[in-house]
C-alpha cells in the first residue's frame, strides 16, 4: 500500500515548543518538534504518557498555541492567526476524536451527528456518516443503548460528517477492549481509505503503529521516531 510521495503536506509543524507554567513550576511538553502531515495519510502518534502527544495534536488542532515554532495548515500560518480564524478553522477543517465520547445522552445517535451537520458547511448526512461508521442499524438508538466502542464510533461519525480536512484521534481506543477497540480502528481506516482524510491517531499502545503508513514516536517532548511503514496491515490483524 503504498502512497504517492509528491502529495502535499496538510499540516507543517516548525520548532514547536510548549511551556505550560503553573505558578513557580514549569513543564515542557515540547522541545522543538518539526513535522509534517501529507495530504490522505494516517499517522500513528506514539508515546510514553506524558511525552507530549495531546499538546501537539490540540496545537495542530488549533486548541492550544506553542510556546514558540509555527504551525501551517496549508499555506496558512496558525500561529498567526486571531482567536476567530482559529475558531473558523477548526469548524471547517478539523474532526476531533477524544477517548471519551461526549454524545449527548438525551439525543439519537442521528440528532448527535446532526449537531453538527445542522452547522456545517457541505456536510454528509447524518445517515452517511453513521453507515460509513458500520452504524447503519444504530441511527435511533441512545448512547446508553449502545456499547462504548459504538458510542466511538457515533463520535467518528460526528467528526467526520462535516468532511472535515484532517480527523485528529487523541487515545480512541483508549476506554475500550480489543475487540470493540479493533470496530473503531476499522472505522477510522475506512474514513482514511474512502474519503482520503488525513488522520493522526494518538495511542500509547505500540501495536496499532502496525495499521499506519507513517508512525511517528515522542519521547519526553521530542520526536524521537518518524517513519514510513512499510509493513501495514488491516486493523482486523491487530492483536494487543
Ligand atoms: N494544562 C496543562 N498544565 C500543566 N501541565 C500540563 C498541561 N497539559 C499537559 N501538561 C504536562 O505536559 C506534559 C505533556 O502532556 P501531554 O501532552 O498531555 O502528554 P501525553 O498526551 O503524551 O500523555 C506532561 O508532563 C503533562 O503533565
Ligand atoms: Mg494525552
């Protein structure tokens, strides 16, 4: 599988520090990190906990800023831009995907996804979005119906719906055992193969790199990995 190496890069990350400072004490989530995301790929991010992985997706993100470095998505410079770009950007071009689902109890898996279409700009149907996330059968039910690698997926499918440029995974499979875990993972290759929407999966554990084209490695704030997989594999022959 693999990928055409002049596709363009979606997101440039420059020398990205980020000091979080509470008080007297300082932590530095990250030390200079340069990378790239190209257009249709899917990055694993691994790391120990604590190595930096939430701070730089929510960067790339547009939910934090770093301390120092740039950030480009496209040609445009993040770091630069006013709290309203940011907020613009990440409506129109970001789907965020977090180890705990936030659904709204009180809504349909359908009226969950349709908070957002109701909002976006050129969104599939909530009914797409839901089948393309093998929850065709599911649309009425309530998260409380449903199992928690379903309601992850119900989260997939709200991220995606408004075909967002670049789906950002921090821990899915973070709540969830391996089998509900290996539904989600297959949700998000098919998002990745089908609709060719570039996605960085967070997770700290080291099998799923075995479902990337490229696995990148952060240790202590630094990018101590950055790799092409040449050996990828479906989720369904994940084991962990
Ligand atoms: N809001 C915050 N305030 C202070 N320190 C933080 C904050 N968020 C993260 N950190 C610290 O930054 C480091 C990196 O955290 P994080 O990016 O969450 O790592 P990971 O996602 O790899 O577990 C950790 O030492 C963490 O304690
Ligand atoms: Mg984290």
């Amino acid at each position: 599988m693999a990928r055409d190496t002049q596709a363009l890069p979606v997101f440039r990350a420059e020398g990205l520090t980020r000091i979080y400072r509470t008080g007297a004490v300082e932590v530095r989530a990250l030390r200079g990190v340069d990378l790239s995301l190209t257009e249709g790929e899917m990055v694993v991010l691994l790391g120990a906990s604590g190595s930096g992985k939430s701070t730089l997706v929510n960067i790339l993100g547009g939910l934090d800023l770093p301390t120092d470095g740039r950030v480009f998505f496209r040609e445009r410079e993040l770091t630069r831009a006013s709290d309203r770009a940011l907020t613009a950007f990440r409506r129109d071009h970001v789907g965020f995907v977090f180890q705990f689902y936030n659904l709204v109890p009180s809504l349909t898996a359908r009226e969950n996804v349709a908070l957002v279409t109701e909002i976006a700009r050129n969104p599939m149907t909530p009914e797409e979005a839901l089948a393309r996330v093998g929850l065709a059968a599911r649309m009425d039910h309530f998260p409380a119906e449903l199992s928690g690698g379903e309601q992850q997926r119900v989260a997939i499918a709200r991220a995606i719906a408004k075909r967002p440029d670049v789906l950002l995974c921090d821990e899915p499979t973070g709540a969830l055992d391996s089998k509900t875990g290996i539904q989600v993972l297959e949700a998000l290759h098919e998002v990745n193969r089908d609709l060719g929407t570039a996605t960085v999966l967070i997770t700290h554990n080291a099998a799923i790199q075995r479902i990337a084209h490229r696995v990148v490695v952060l240790a202590d704030g630094r990018v101590t990995r950055d790799e092409i997989n040449t050996a990828r594999v479906l989720p369904a022959e994940v084991s962990w």
